[in-house]
C-alpha cells in the first residue's frame, strides 16, 4: 500500500508546476489555429483534372459523393480518322454530413482532382446545405497549400526521375549532332582548302 495522501500530493505538486508556466491557450475565433498543411479540413476539387472515371465515387465507404455525367462527341483530330466520345462532368457533390474523412477518394484518384484543405469553418444551420456541390468544392481549392517539401534525404518522385532521364538523353543526343555537324563543316573547309592548291599545280605545270 502506498502513503496515504500521496496520489493528493502528486496532483497538487502537478497544479503548482502548471499555474508557473505560460497559458498556452488559443482565443479561437479571435485568433486563428495554425494547422498543419495536411490538416483534413475539407475537399476541394480541382474540376479539370476530373475524367468522371468514377473511382472515388465507387471508394467511398459512406457513399456521399455524388456524380452524374454525359457523353460526348469528339471529332477526329485528323481526316480520316475516327470520333470519340469522352465524359463529361454534370454534377459532382460531397456530402460532408454523411462524410467520415478518411481520404479513400483523395488517394484512390488517378489524376489529382480532389485535394485536402485545412480549412474547417463551414458549418451549417441547416443540413442539407452541408451538400457541397462542384462550384462550392472549386472554391475549396484556393484554399489547399502547396505540398510541402521532400526531406533532403527523400527518393526523388518517379516523374521528375524520368522527366530528368529524358530531358539528358535529348541533350546526349542534341550535343552529338552538333559535334558531327562541327565535324562535317571542318572537312568541307578542309576540303575547299585543298582545291586551290592542285589547281595552282596544274598551272605551273
């Protein structure tokens, strides 16, 4: 068994070290958070980048995102080629009544059309309007921050590797057809020197 009175004296000895250090406390909303830039605060969609492929509809565990599309007719970009169709977006709504947070939409799309952004301060009186359609979810995305950057010992982005490879090896390639066009200019100029010189030859003889 322990002393008793010890668990009251530890507590106290807790409140004396705590009222000699400095409030750390935020006067929100006077004051605004600073909140990490990963914060899941809400999702913004950037319109553009979206092929309605359908993916983070079909993901989401709380089926609160809602699409709806059309197709389209896409003349050939050549004679003789053929149309194409391709989709295009009608209407696409997040539900953040109904939302869990979790993501799965952000990480399963394929080309980057849904983002994070910290902000939180979009409560509501009535709850349908927590329904965010795509003009409001567009306007979410001048809010998202710009990623943070790699750590220095990071493994460079697969992109940028294979950017960077192609981009050397059209330089390799760029700098060897001036080397042989600097070397074919060389042997015309040797040659026209050498063309004066027989002909002064055959005059003299």
């Amino acid at each position: 068994m322990g002393i008793p009175g010890s668990g009251l004296a530890k507590g106290l000895a807790v409140t004396l070290r705590t009222m000699t250090k400095r409030t750390v406390t935020e006067q929100y909303p006077d004051v605004q958070p600073e909140l990490p830039s990963r914060t899941r605060g809400v999702i913004g969609l950037f319109e553009e980048n979206c092929t309605v492929c359908m993916l983070c509809a079909r993901e989401c565990p709380d089926w609160c995102i809602y699409i709806d599309s059309h197709k389209e007719t896409v003349p050939p970009a050549a004679p003789g080629g053929r149309e194409r169709s391709r989709n295009v977006l009608d209407r696409f709504a997040i539900d953040f009544s109904l939302c869990m947070y979790c993501g799965i939409c952000i990480e399963v799309c394929p080309f980057d059309a849904l983002f994070w952004s910290p902000e939180f301060e979009y409560a509501e009186t009535d709850i349908h309007e927590l329904t965010h359609e795509r003009d409001k979810l567009r306007e979410w995305m001048w809010t998202v921050p710009e990623p943070p950057p790699l750590d220095p010992g990071a493994e460079q982005p697969k992109e940028i590797a294979a950017a960077q490879k192609a981009a050397d090896k059209l330089a390799a390639q760029q700098a060897k057809e001036a080397e042989e066009a600097a070397a074919a200019q060389q042997a015309e100029s040797g040659q026209a020197g050498e063309a004066p010189q027989a002909k002064d030859a055959g005059e003299e003889a």
